[in-house]
C-alpha cells in the first residue's frame, strides 16, 4: 500500500503543471494583452477625471474624457474639442498613446523588468483582492503593481497615483474615423 501511495504521488508530481515565476506570470499577461483583438480601459488619475478608451487592433483607439475625444487609426489622429474634429497626420501618434501602451511594450522586453509577487492584494480603483505583482524596469524606473486575474492583466496601479484598468477583452468595437 505504501509503494502504491508513493508510486501514485510520484505520479502526481511529475505530471502536475509546473508553477510559474512571477516574471512568467507577468509576461504571460501582458504577452495575452498584445495579442487580444480588442479591450477596453479606463485610466483613473486623482489629478483628474477618468478617460474611457477602446482598442482594437491593429492601431486603433478611441479615447474620451470630459474635456476631449480622440480618434487614432494608424498615423492618422482626430481630435474632438469644443464640439468640432479636427485631422492630423502626426509620425509621433504612437508617443501620444504611449502611457496606455506602455504595458505592451514590456510585454516585447521582459527581461528588462523585475518582478516580484506580491500575492492577493486589492487594486487602487477596488473590487475583489487580485494577485498582484510589482514591477519595475531594468533603470529602476517605473515602479508599478500589476493586476492579475484568470492569466489576465486586469490593472495597472502607477506610482504617480493613476491607474489603467483592462476589461472587454475580444468584444468587438469599431473604431472608424469620424464623420
């Protein structure tokens, strides 16, 4: 009986899933992220009231706060301000977006960052503890906790107080340029 259990718990242990490293963890979320069709965020900023935006690859976003709307498709950027659209054609869009598309690029370099598990803890914007993870680039910069729930990156929470939150992901959005 006991060469049984043994046997049986050898087993166990040698098909059971390996666990991951925090950095796996945390790559594999931000990795997940970049490759969904589409997702939707909300940045919350205590200076300021939260924006609303959908992405839809690939480059597309539409972002609106109270003060705003905007529209970017590729290179081309639609800004709504005082109830009118106006054009640009700007080679640098991709620099104005790049505080919400910052998690995308470290999902590219993860050896840059380190990553330590933090274990369930409750996101800034609130609802239900998630695991969390801090994270930091390879500078020492950019110190940020991560949010994530079922494999998904579902939150980042940034030293400056602000926040982005990831939800609808895959549900289809249309972004088009304005009329």
């Amino acid at each position: 009986m006991k060469r049984l259990l043994a046997g049986a718990a050898l087993f166990a242990l040698i098909t059971a899933p390996a666990l991951a490293d925090p950095k796996g963890d945390v790559t594999a979320a931000m990795i997940g992220l970049a490759k969904a069709t589409s997702y939707h965020i909300t940045i919350s900023n205590h200076k300021g009231p939260a924006m609303e935006a959908d992405m839809q690859a690939p480059g597309k976003m539409h972002m609106i706060s109270p003060q705003f709307e905007f529209i970017k498709i590729g290179t081309t950027t639609w800004v709504k301000m005082n109830g009118a659209w106006q054009k640009f054609s700007l080679p640098g869009t991709n620099q104005m977006t790049g505080g919400v598309t910052n998690v995308l690029n470290m999902a590219h370099r993860p050896g840059q960052l380190t990553v330590t598990d933090l274990g369930p803890k409750t996101p800034a914007t609130g609802g239900p503890a998630l695991h969390a993870y801090s994270i930091v680039n390879e500078a020492g910069k950019s110190p940020s906790r991560v949010f994530i729930s079922g494999g998904r990156l579902v939150e980042v929470d940034n030293i400056d107080g602000s926040s982005v939150k990831f939800s609808k992901f895959n549900v289809p959005v249309d972004i088009e340029p304005p009329s």
